[in-house]
C-alpha cells in the first residue's frame, strides 16, 4: 500500500515524520551538544573505544537525546531493544532483560536497552532494572526531559553515568536547517527559504529540533508551487506553521522551579522587565496565580526587608486580591506587586539577622530568661518575676538602656538601603545612650 507524502510516494510502513527520516546517521551529522561530543569531549571518547556503559540522558525535548542514542546502537553493533515507559510495563522489562542475560551467556554479545520517557516508569519497574545492570547483562540508556536526580531513584541512579543535554543553540538549529534544505527529497521538490523566514523559523523553535523540522514540514506543505513546480516557504507559512506557541512549561517538573526561579532572582536583581517576563510566561503556561503571590510575598520580606517596608504591605495585599479576582485580572495585581518589589531597594538584613539568630539559638549558649523580663502577673511577689524592669514609656524619648539579652549578640546590621538606613541611624543613635 502507497500513500502520498510531502516527500514523494513511500510505503505506509515508512511514512514517517520527516524530523524522524531527517534524524542523523552518523555522528558526523550530529549537531549540538558540543560540551559532550566535541573533540576529547567525554561521549566521543567513550562512543569511539566502544566502551559505553549504562547511562542516562537528561535535557529538554528535541535537543537530540533519542538521535544519540540510535547513533550509539549503530557505532556499537550490539542487538538493540526499544522501550517507551508510558506504554510498558514490568513483563515488557523481564522479557527485554531475559533476553539480555542469554545473549551474553550463549553469543558472548550485550543487549542495548533504550528506554524512552524513563522517568514514567515506578519504583517498582525501575528496580527491576537494578540486577541486569548492575551484572552487565545489559547496557541500559534511559532518555527523560526530567532531571534523573528527582525520579530516578538513588539505587539504579548510582549504577548510571549522567549526561545533560542542553537545548539546540540558534547555531546548531541554522545547521539543521541547512542539512534539511539540501536534504535530496526537498531538493527534489524544489523547495527554498529566504533568510528571513530562516530566522524566523530558528527563533520560533526555541532550541528544539524537532519541533523545527515538524514546523519546516507543515510550513512545506502548506507552501503553493509555482509555475516551474517551486515551493517557496515565507513568513506566512512560518507563522502558519506554528499556529500558537507552545511553551515548555510543565509544572510538575523542572521546569517550575527554573522559571519560579529566574523570577525571584530578576525581583532580587531590581530588573522589574525580566521578573514580568518569567511570570508571564509562567501565567501564560497555566501556572497557578497565587503561587506567585507567595512568591512574592517571600522575596518582599527576604530581598527587601526594611528598605522598604511596603513592599510587604505591597506583596499581602496582592496575595488577598489574587484570592478574591482570580485570573485573568489577577495578572495586573500579579504585575503591580512584582514591579514595585522589583524596583523597590533591597536588603536582606532581616533574612540574615534570623539565621544567625537561629545559628545562636543551636550553637551558641544556652540563656536563661532574666527574672526582671518574665512574666509578672502570678510570680512577682513570691518569685520576683518582673521586678526591676525598667518600662520604657515612663522615660524620655519613650527608651531606656537595659540588658535584654544575657551575653548580649548583635544579629542585625541595617543596611545603608532605602527605609533602613533611617533605622540604622536611630539603632546607631540609641546604642550610643548605652555607653
């Protein structure tokens, strides 16, 4: 049975995508992850001694995990099993392991075992993995988007070398760009980019390959020939393609504490256009609005303090009206907060004065509450709670000196920033009474 593809007629068995038909062959047309398989990069080495042992692969999708690890399978000549974790279960694992055992016990010849989206798989079907490679039956790649040290557990994480992959420089996107338009099946159907839709094509991939290729092929397809049968692909077809971004955004994964991060740091950073960046594209990705007013309410009181006290003021308001609207309007409350913590001047003399009064609390010590700062209200006169505390409201300036600290620490050092500075100056000025 035929069907017709953008690349000409090919049996229904091979009627495949063309990002998977356009997938590298050899290492040489590999592009990307340079820091792993550049010359004397660790992969290179180990693919070129044949001495590869189970591993896992980690980094975002498309950045050329599944690629590698075919090419892998080629380089070595070992019998290869394919395995998806969301459709396989632990009788699937058994029978690809048994296999594994007695290939090397009767041929004298390893089994790769691949094992896609490895981070769906329980702890259950992950410990059956542990003997085979522990003994070597098999060699074992594990590809995941997730970071393995969060799903993967320590047992057979131990027995695996780690490797990250990082998302496709705009470089190395341009590159296989480049290889698909002088791939012979394009070139045969005549089709061309200018370098306008080129960028814009790279740009709206976002490190993904995959997505690149899917996007070229639908871009490709939806192109009209002209009169000499030439298909010119324009930003029309580009932006055709795409449709509506799709944002890598998951947030049961590492990518929630990424961007929740790069959020707080731009806030910490006093740079309000990158803090509304992050938080839109977390909003725009579905992430829930009052988590980010937590957040917020945090990095008012942690990075700002006392420089300004508003922005707290600022930051609980915001959580309560964010309650009560909810989204979309909940994005201008959101925005408002963030841009004032953003701009607002920062110290963190609060934050540091409780962990190293927590740090006294555990190290230093141990006090004693002094009698004259204890509760008077049952024991002053048989236990002389209370007596000689000196009320500061009956002297001048509403203050007067008295030790309330028994071997006195000093844990907070206002800085020179906004609000604080004016209560540096007054602590300043008190202390001074005490000599």
């Amino acid at each position: 049975m035929e069907t017709d593809t953008l690349f000409g007629r090919q049996d229904l068995n091979l009627d495949s995508p063309l990002a998977w038909r356009l997938a590298p062959k050899t290492l040489e047309e590999f592009f990307g992850q340079r820091h792993l398989l550049g010359p004397a990069k660790i992969l290179s080495q180990i693919i070129s001694n044949q001495k590869f042992s189970s591993s896992v692969f980690f980094g975002p999708p498309g950045c050329g995990k599944t690629a590698l690890a075919r090419l892998i399978a080629r380089q070595l000549d070992m019998e290869t099993i394919f395995l998806n974790a969301v459709s396989s279960g632990v009788a699937d694992l058994k029978k690809a392991l048994d296999l594994g055992k007695e290939m090397r016990s009767f041929q004298n010849k390893r089994v790769l075992l691949i094992i896609d989206e490895i981070h769906h798989f329980n702890r259950t079907q992950q410990d059956v993995l542990l003997p085979a490679t522990e003994k070597g039956d098999v060699v074992l790649i594990g590809l995941t988007t997730e970071n393995p040290a969060f799903y993967i557990n320590s047992a057979l994480l131990s027995r695996l070398a780690v490797f990250e992959f990082k998302p496709l420089s705009e470089d190395d996107l341009k590159k296989i760009l480049k290889a698909a338009l002088e791939h012979p099946e394009t070139k045969a159907l005549k089709i061309s980019m200018d370098e306008e839709s080129q960028k814009r094509l790279i740009k709206a991939s976002s490190g993904d390959a995959r997505k690149l290729i899917n996007a070229f092929e639908r871009a490709a397809l939806s192109s009209t020939a002209g009169p000499l049968g030439e298909r010119v692909i324009g930003l029309n077809e580009i932006e055709a393609s795409f449709q509506k971004r799709v944002l890598r955004y998951d947030k049961k994964s590492d990518d929630h504490y990424d961007h929740i991060s790069a959020f707080i740091k731009s806030l910490r950073g006093s740079d309000p256009d990158a803090a509304l960046y992050w938080m839109a594209k977390m909003l725009k990705a579905g992430e829930d609005p009052r988590f980010i007013a937590r957040r917020l309410l945090i990095c008012a009181s942690e990075d700002v303090g006392n420089a300004d006290f508003r922005a707290l003021l600022i930051a609980n308001a915001a959580f309560e009206a964010v309650e009560k609207v909810g989204m979309p309007e909940a994005r201008i409350i959101l925005s408002q907060a963030a841009t004032y913590i953003a701009s607002a001047p920062k110290s963190n003399a609060s934050y540091l004065a409780m962990e190293a009064a927590l740090e006294e609390v555990e190290k230093g010590p141990h006090r004693e509450v002094p009698d004259f700062l204890r509760d008077s209200n049952l024991d002053s006169k048989t236990r002389g709670h209370g007596v000689g505390y000196k009320y500061p409201h009956d002297y001048p300036g509403h203050y007067v000196f008295q030790e309330y600290l028994p071997q006195p620490v000093r844990f907070y050092h206002p800085s020179d920033q906004g609000d604080e500075k004016r209560i540096s100056e007054r602590l300043k000025d008190l202390r001074g009474k005490n000599k």
